[in-house]
C-alpha cells in the first residue's frame, strides 16, 4: 500500500525553506504523483507527427503516421505522410522511431521517474493557465541509459506530470554528443489528450537535429 507519509519526510529532508502553504501544495502534489504513477497514459492506437530539421544543413522532413501496440508489445506503424529532405527522413525520423523501439524494450520500472531511480529537490512553483504547478529538480541515483537530469513539473491539485526537461545523462549512440528535451502532456479531467516532445541532438556527423514530436490518441 502507497505511504503518502514518505513523501512529506523526503521533502522535510531535502526541500530548501519555503511557506508553509507552499510546502503543503508541493507535498500533497509529490505524493498524489507518487500515487497515481501506475495508471501512466498508453495509446493504441494512436497518431503521431514528426517535425524534423538539421539546420546546419538548412534540411527539413516531416512524418505522420498511425501507432498501434500489437500483442507482443512491438510498435507497428502505418505511415499516413512523409515528405520534405530525404535525409532528414531517412538519418532523423527513422533513427528516432528506431530509438524508441529500443527504448520501449527497456524495463519500466528502470527509467522511471521514481524515488527508486531519482532524486527530488524542490525548486518552487509556477502559475499555469488555470492552476498551478511545484517543480522539482530531479537527478538520476546512477549515470544509467534512459534517465535524465533536469526537472519536473507536477498540477497542483492532481499531481500529474505537466511538464520534464533537461538532458539524458547518458548519450544513446556513439554518433550522438548530447540530447536535450522537453516533454509536456496536456491533461483534461485527468485524462493525458496530447504528448508534446521537443527534442535537440547533437551529433558528431550532420551538427544540430531539431525534432517536434506530437503524440495523440487516434480519432
């Protein structure tokens, strides 16, 4: 059973000084998260859409396909569109569906934003649209494939994961320098409506790749 007590210690241990009311909000948002982090968003099928440049090149590609999950767990796709650089196409947009794959074979519970794998440190809090959100830093216990180093923005009233950027602590390929990213997942009534990635790599053979990555469920 989840031990809403754990989160409210971890925080009376590491979070700097803050209002009381402040420190209320981020802790009652840390253990709802912490709560709720086994009912993660899974869409099959589901759209998505791929913006890609290397603008060192001054090339662009873009892709929109249909994502289904088969019974085995392996990703199939039905491209809709594919258009723009054949490069781009070919060395960004496929290197990156061909990344996730790899990545979707990982275990979950390995990279998962979690007391087990991060650290947490409050930062402070952000007003939204309509609501607020507490940001955490968030820092891997090990330089391990798939995590990240950055933060973490958490609603205030539900918990839910709004926002996480930073850079991935270990680099996937021997061809790739750096990979920043920031993800943000739009929520309504609780239910996750849209999947925003923007990602930045850089790599030792074509420079900079620029990639927008919007995820949906198929309607």
């Amino acid at each position: 059973m989840f031990n809403a007590t754990l989160p409210l210690l971890i925080l009376a241990a590491l979070l700097r000084p803050i209002a009381a009311e402040d420190d209320q909000g981020a802790s009652r948002a840390f253990a709802r998260y912490l709560a709720g982090m086994q009912y993660v968003h899974s869409w099959s099928p589901e759209t998505i859409e791929i913006e890609a440049s290397l603008p060192k090149l001054r090339k662009h590609g873009r892709l929109r396909a249909i994502r289904r999950i088969t019974a085995a767990g392996d990703a199939d796709y039905q491209v809709l569109e594919a258009d723009g650089d054949r490069t781009v196409r070919q060395q960004v947009i496929a290197r990156y569906l061909s990344a996730q794959m790899t990545a979707a074979e990982m275990p979950a519970s390995s990279v998962a934003i979690n007391l087990e794998n991060y650290e947490f440190r409050y930062k402070g809090m952000v007003k939204l649209a309509n609501t607020v959100a507490y940001i955490f830093q968030i820092k891997p216990h090990k330089k391990r494939q798939g995590l990240m180093n950055g933060e973490l923005w958490l609603e205030g009233e539900t918990g839910t994961a709004v926002r996480q950027s930073g850079y991935l602590v270990k680099s996937p390929s021997l061809f790739v320098k750096h990979v920043g990213f920031t993800r943000e997942t739009v929520w309504n009534e609780g239910v996750a409506q849209m999947l925003l990635t923007h990602l930045s790599v850089d790599t030792r053979l074509v420079g900079l790749a620029d990639l927008t990555v919007t995820e949906s469920p198929l309607r």
